[in-house]
C-alpha cells in the first residue's frame, strides 16, 4: 500500500516538473532577460550647474540595466525604462520562479527515491 502510494506521489511529481518544462520554454520564446534596473542620479561636472551644488541638485534619474550572474555590465537605457526591457525582466523573472519550483519538486523526489 505503502509503495503504491509513493509510486503515485512520484508520478505526480514528474507531471508537475513536466509542466514546469513546458511553461519554461512557452516563456523562453519571449527572449528574457535576466537582470535589474537600477537607477542613478548624476553629477556633470559642470563647473557652473546646478550639480556641483551637491547630491540634492544632481541630474536624473538615469536608469541602467545590470545582467546577471554579476550585475556588473551596465547598460544605459535613459530617462525612462523601455517597455520591451521592463517586459522582457519580468519573463526573466518569471523564470527563475519556475525554476525555483521545478528544484523543489526535484529535491522532493530525491527524497522519495530513498524510500
């Protein structure tokens, strides 16, 4: 009884990593990006700007997009985020929650494979 119920609860997990599978690559298609924005005001350099007066008089926001794993690139992206990059994070995002999902179900059936 014992084993034929671990053998339905494992099914159910392969099903549901399975549909992980496919929303991960529906998504995929969406070209992703896997990053931040952030956002930074700006001194010029200006000798007679309103900058050199200190941080408060500073230009921008500016917003750059960082990309994973280091964050480190930077991209400029202006004044405003472009939608299509706002979009394209979120699918990244959306993702990496998937994925997140798909190693608990794994994890879980490594446990399972002991017993």
């Amino acid at each position: 009884m014992i084993s034929n119920n671990i053998v339905v609860l494992k099914t159910s997990i392969l099903d549901n990593i399975q549909e992980i599978d496919k929303q991960i690559d529906s998504l995929i298609i969406e070209n992703p990006l896997f990053g931040l924005v952030s956002m930074k005001h700006i001194k010029c350099g200006k000798k007679n700007c309103k900058c050199a007066q200190g941080e408060k008089f500073y230009h921008g926001p500016y917003y750059y997009l960082r990309l994973e794993p280091d964050y480190k690139y930077r991209k400029y992206l202006g004044k405003k985020i472009p939608g299509s990059i706002q979009d394209r994070l979120e699918v990244g995002n959306k993702i990496k929650e998937l994925e997140k999902k798909k190693r608990k179900f794994t994890d879980s059936l490594r446990g399972l494979e002991g017993i």
